[in-house]
C-alpha cells in the first residue's frame, strides 16, 4: 500500500489531503500536526476578538474525527515531527507518550510560516506582547484582554494581520495606537492608496504612528519605548511585524532554501530531494508578473497548492505556476485590496510604468447607496501590459480588484478592460464599470489622447511656471475645500473663456475626480493649449496632501 505523510494541516496539507483520498482510495495518507487543530480558520481569528465571530467553535473547521469519517484520513495533531530521514524514507515524531518512526513513500511538508519576533530589549521581560498565528494564541490574548484593567493596546505593524487586529481590539472597546516602522500603513501599498486607509483609521478614534518602530519594552512590557523617544502606555501588545517560513526541519534535512529562507521547490513542488514535496506559506513560489522569486503567504495560493501537489503524485499533469499577490482587507467602514506589483515594486524591478487612478461609484450613482471606489491600474505606457492594481472604498472593490486579477491571470492588457462584459442593473452596478473606465483612461494616455501629473510631481511641475486650472464650480470649492495656488473656471463655462487663458502659459487641469478634468484637457489642447491632467484630481491630493488644501 503507497503511504504518503504530510507534515502541517490548514490549507496547505489539508487540501493535499482531502485530493489526494479522492485519487488514491487505497493509499494511507497520515497528517502529522504539531498543534492540537488541523484545520481551523486563522484568517477568521481577528474577527473571534471582537465578537464579529461570536462562538470559537466557528473557527474550528474540520476535525480528526471528521476526517477520518469522511475521508479516511489518519489525522494526527500535537504530532511534532522533530526530524526527515531522506535516506531511509521516514521522519521522526515526538508526540505525548514519546517517539517514534514513520516510513512513507512521498512526504508533502506544509510546516506554514511563523510570526517575525524582532529582537527588542526587554521583551522576553514583556507579559502582555502577542502575536496571533493560531488559535491557541487566540485563547492566550482573549484570556488576557478578558482580565480586568485591560484599556489601551498597541499594535505593532500596519500590514493586513495588524489592521484587522487594530479594528476588532478598537471594536471590543479598547484604545488602540498603531506603530508602524513604514512610512505609511499598508506598505505593500501604494502610499497615496494607504492614505484612505489611515484616514478611515484616524476617523475611528485609532492612533496611527509611521516612521517608528519599538526600540525597548519597559515595566514587563506596560512601557513601548519608541525610536524618537516617545513612550506609551500599553496594557496589551500585538505583534504584526511580519511571518516568516517555518522551514528548519526542511534545512537541517539537507533541504535547499532560497528567497528570505523560503523552500525551494520546482514547478512540480519537489524539492531537491526525491519524493519530498512542499507547499503553503514555507515555500519560494514565482511572482508571476515579473518571473521573480518571492514569498507569498496567502491561504488561496496554498490551497491551491496543496489540490496541484496531490494531483502531481496521483501523476496528473500540474504546475505551479505561480501567484499575483491577490489580497484585501477590512478596516471598520472602508476596504482596501490589491493584486500583482504596487508601483513601487514594479519600479523597483525595473517595469517601465504607468499608472492612472480613476474614481467611480460602486453600483449606479442614481441608485440609492451608491459609494466611492478609487482605483489604481499600473501598467506597461507601451504595450498595455497590466503589472497591479489597487482599489479602496466602503464596499464593491473586491469585484472590481478580482477582475483585473483575473485578466492579470489571462494575459489580458489595458486594451481589453473596456472590452470586458460585466453585470449590470442599478443596484450591482453601472453601464461602464469601474473596471471598463479605467482601462479606457489607461488607453487614453498610451494613445496620446491624454498626458497627466502624477501627485507626488505636482508641486515640483508648478514650481517650472505650469499653472492649476480647476473646473470644479465654485460650490465644490467653498464646501470640500480648494488648492492654495489656482486658476477657476468650471468646465462648463470653459469653452466661452478660452480667451482668459494665455497659449503661451502650460496648464495642469483638476476636478474632483478626474474626469471632467479630461474632458476639460480634450477642448484646450484643440483649441490650441498646452495642457497635463492632474491623476486622480483633488480628491486623492486631498487625501494624501491634505496640509496643501485651503478649506474656506
């Protein structure tokens, strides 16, 4: 009978698992988890702390009793596997009653990743400093936050994990301070994106700190000691700084590593060694827009790799074709979500880029409840390629950021946005989606039609004598507030005062989302004028700059 051992449960292993049971009847599959939960969801445990999820059971996904019911599995937690033996075909494993032996005839490792703990003084001192990988770590911070006088946390790191913590602790009704080493919060966004995010933060009563890390702990951890000296006060402390894979079991058996420590396996999972495989958060996996090697710990990617590893020992044709980085998250009454390269890291691969930013509603704005989402395509200026994007908004971005991850996915370019065919009636959408007016923009600039100012080179294109030219009316000025440097006249009386303005002077023309500002660039440069649009108008310049905006 073939024998195949897996090493870790959750996404990866289990659904190694439960595929390889519907292509193998007759072969012994064992699990091996060095926990005592297999299958639970960790994305779900943030929501557990604020009561969002209200029964911990919910958490608890599959367990081995089921298993074994269902699939025949012979599912093993608190099974820690101490040692591969490549040679003999076996790993060591230490369990309650001691330890022993086993034999396969194919080994799936899924050891997942574990969080960074950054070595700071006075923190192996600390009491009251988490991190939240697991449900056991769960019940330890509910068992802490539960005790009596527990008021202010801190969390330390402004990714995905730290925001929903931030939101679930501030939901359960605690005073929570965010430190962030970067110099804005999401950092694997863009930072005019990330704006909306610490805006939404800052409304909630959160504290947001950037450009700061935490040097020390003081008093068992009741004292952050701050790189600029600033101290808080902290009854509880999370830590979010970061995961790393989980991989010395795989080195010290002789494994190859790569990327950040990551396992190295080829397009079939295999590692260097015969018949041992690896998926999940612990392996170096290809960043598919740029072939480049990265880690990627997201629970889709290593579902998916744990069906395709299964299906490669049953002898089915699969690869690994790597993943786009596809994710999103919540914070309070807004969502941020992004697929493929930031532009940041398409220039730090050295992409040509271009990037445009659209504003648009999520379902028709005639419709009651309609809400803004801001989206952001970056893209090949020359052959359309599509690199990333990333949307925020209260609700209908994680449709619009699918979409584009999936024409990522199929090779689609900014030409073939607008060709998209997308669902409408008023209360799901519009007739020209958020996705199709965005691809028409991006062509607009490859074609020519438009040329535009980017936020973060306004004030220096002003500097060489441009001049703003703002064609919102005077209402939207006085109300949502106005630039301290500018030229008015609103873009329906544009065209009867042309003679206002000068041909031999540049322009850089905004509204307050973009849009009409085009249009406005369309009538000057055919009458004649030299004209750039400001992307993403006032409204993302108001966001990221606001200390820029006069508000009458």
């Amino acid at each position: 009978m073939e024998k195949i051992i897996i090493i870790g449960g959750v996404a990866g292993g289990m659904s190694a698992a439960t595929r390889l049971r519907r292509l193998k009847e007759d072969a012994e599959i064992i699990v091996f988890d060095k926990g005592p939960y297999v299958s639970f969801a960790n994305c779900g445990l943030p929501y557990y702390v604020s009561g969002e999820i209200a029964q911990r059971d919910a958490l608890i996904l599959q367990t081995p009793e089921s298993l074994s019911t269902r699939f025949n599995l012979d599912v093993r937690p608190l099974h820690d596997v101490i040692e591969l033996n490549p040679d003999k075909k076996t790993v060591t494993v230490k369990n309650k009653d001691g330890i022993f032996e086993a034999s396969f005839d194919s080994l799936i490792l899924s050891p997942g990743a574990k969080p960074f703990i950054p070595d700071i003084a006075g923190l192996q001192d600390a009491d009251n400093v988490f991190s939240l990988r697991n449900v056991p770590d769960l019940d330890k911070l509910m068992a802490k936050i539960n005790e009596n006088g527990a008021e202010k946390v801190t969390v330390i790191g402004a990714g995905f994990i730290g925001l929903e913590m931030a939101e679930n602790l501030k939901q359960k009704g605690l005073a929570v301070t965010i430190v962030e080493k970067a110099s804005h919060v999401l950092p694997t966004m863009d930072e005019e994106m990330a704006a909306f995010v610490t805006q939404e933060l800052v409304h909630q009563g959160v504290r947001v700190i950037t450009s700061q890390s935490a040097v020390a702990f003081k008093d068992k951890g009741r004292t952050i000691l701050l790189e600029d000296g600033t101290t808080l006060d902290s009854d509880i402390t999370i830590l979010s700084v970061g995961i790393q894979p989980e991989t010395s079991l795989a080195a010290a058996a002789g494994i190859k590593l790569g990327f950040r420590g990551g396992i190295l396996v080829d397009e079939h999972y295999q590692t260097n060694l015969k018949d041992i495989y690896a998926v999940g958060d612990a392996i170096v996996v290809k960043q598919q827009v740029t072939d480049s090697d990265t880690l990627i710990s997201l629970a889709s990617p290593a579902n998916r790799q744990g069906r395709q590893v299964a299906d490669v020992i049953a002898g089915l044709a699969r690869q690994n074709k790597g993943s786009i980085g596809t994710a999103i998250v919540k914070i309070f009454d807004l969502s941020a979500a992004t697929t493929g390269l930031s532009e940041q890291a398409a220039k730090q691969a050295g992409l040509q880029v271009g990037v445009v930013h659209t504003t648009g509603k999520d379902h028709a704005g005639y419709y009651p409840g309609a809400t803004d989402i801001t989206l952001k395509l970056i893209f090949n200026p020359e052959s359309g390629t599509i690199y990333g994007a990333q949307a925020v908004g209260n609700k209908g971005i994680d449709k619009r950021i699918d979409i584009i991850a999936t024409a990522i996915k199929g090779g689609l370019t900014i030409f073939d946005l607008p060709e998209l065919e997308l669902t409408y009636a008023p209360p799901f959408g519009s007739a020209k989606d958020p996705v199709n007016m965005i691809g028409y923009a991006a062509m607009n600039l490859v074609e020519g039609l438009s040329d535009h100012v980017h936020w973060y080179d306004l004030t220096a294109e002003l500097a060489t004598g441009k001049v703003l030219l703002d064609v919102r009316n005077e209402t939207e000025l006085k109300a949502n507030g106005q630039f301290k440097s500018f030229v008015n006249i609103p873009l329906d009386e544009l065209r009867s005062r042309l003679s206002e303005l000068d041909k031999t002077i540049s322009y850089i023309v905004t509204c307050h989302s973009g849009l009409r500002s085009y249009i406005a660039e369309r009538i000057l440069k055919q009458a004649g004028f030299t004209v750039q649009n400001l992307d993403g108008a006032f409204s993302l310049y108001n966001t990221i700059k606001p200390e820029d905006i006069n508000h009458v």
